[in-house]
C-alpha cells in the first residue's frame, strides 16, 4: 500500500499553510503530514487514503490506452518500411510494437521471466505484423485488456516479487514486478511519442 509522507501544494495555495511550518523545495511548498493534521484535523487520516498498486496501475492503463489508440488509428498505412532517419525503427514495425507493449504488462504479472532471444531461437508471440490500422487497434484493445484483467486478479504482494528479463538465457534486469511495470508503462509512452512526430 502506498501511503504518502508528504504532500505537495502549490505555490498558489501557500495561504493555506503556516509558512514557518514549510520548507522551499523545487518552486513547490512542501508540508509534512505532521504540520497538515495540525493545521487540518478535519482530514480524512492519512491511513484511509492508502492505494493498493494494481488500483494504481489500472488507473494508469486506463489512461494511456485511448492514447494510444489515438496514436495507432493515425498511422499511414502501406508506409510499414518508411523511417524519418537510416538508424530509425521502421513505421509497421514500430506500431506493432505499441499496439503490442501492454501485452507486457499481462506477460510479467502472469510470468516470472522472459527472454527476448531464448536459446534455440523460437519467436515471440509480441513479434507480430499487421497489414491495416483496424488490426494495430485490434492487437490494442486485446492487449489492454489482457493487462487490464491481469491487475484485477494480481495482488500488491505480487507485484513486489522479483522479475527477470533475459536475453539467450542471460538476464539483463532484475527488480520488483512494479518497478519492471513501471518501467513498461514509461516506455509505451515513449514509443507512442515516436509515432507521433
């Protein structure tokens, strides 16, 4: 459960607070909870405010999902070779990979490890083409769905178990479930947003 320790306002709400209870931190006014149960004691207690981590990952999903969406309904078709630069991922390729990635998310609740090139050479299943804009959505809303069903079933004690990505049976990174998720979600985001320039 997450409970925080501190809370942030901003700059604009500084009247709310007794300034010699807070300290200047990045543009922001930083409050420990402490001062704030003083200054407040009408706030719902801090223990009643806790999120579990699947809560906050799905919420996470959903937001990024209609994004993406967004993203891979405006993706030219026939253009799957086209790329803005030689060292660039090419397009078709590019976009499978984003309609494929929360399939991850799915993939690292459900496993403990994968490797991107097992030993023996057998292809992933993430490693996939398609020919049209409906089938890259199509993927989409599978995948996302998939995620979406995984964090429903998970728990929090399993997102803090470890879990390994290995490439030839060598592993590359190790960490907690939520941190790799984390991780996951970022790098959608980062994939979507070379889609879109």
């Amino acid at each position: 459960m997450l409970q925080p320790d501190v809370i942030f306002f901003s700059a604009a709400r500084a009247h709310l607070v007794d300034l010699d209870r807070v300290a200047r931190h990045d543009r922001r006014l930083v409050i420990t909870a402490s001062a704030l149960r003083r200054r407040f004691p009408d706030l719902i207690p801090f223990e009643d405010l806790e999120m579990k981590l699947t809560d906050l990952f799905l919420g996470e999903l959903e937001r990024e999902a209609p994004l993406t969406h967004r993203a891979l309904e405006r993706v030219p078709e026939g253009r799957d070779d086209w790329k803005p630069h030689a060292k660039s991922m090419p397009l078709g390729r590019l976009a499978a990979l984003v309609a494929m990635m929360p399939a991850w998310l799915s993939m690292m609740i459900d496993k403990d490890e994968f490797d991107l090139n097992p030993p023996g050479g057998s292809s992933s299943s993430f490693q996939r083409q398609f020919r049209t804009n409906k089938e890259l959505v199509q993927a989409l809303d599978d995948a996302v769905a998939g995620a979406r069903t995984a964090f429903q079933r998970t728990s929090d004690e399993h997102l803090m178990k470890p879990w390994r990505l290995l490439v030839a049976g060598k592993v590359v990174a190790e960490q907690p479930r939520h941190v790799m998720l984390r991780d996951s979600i970022n790098h959608l985001a980062h994939h979507r947003g070379q889609l879109t320039v």
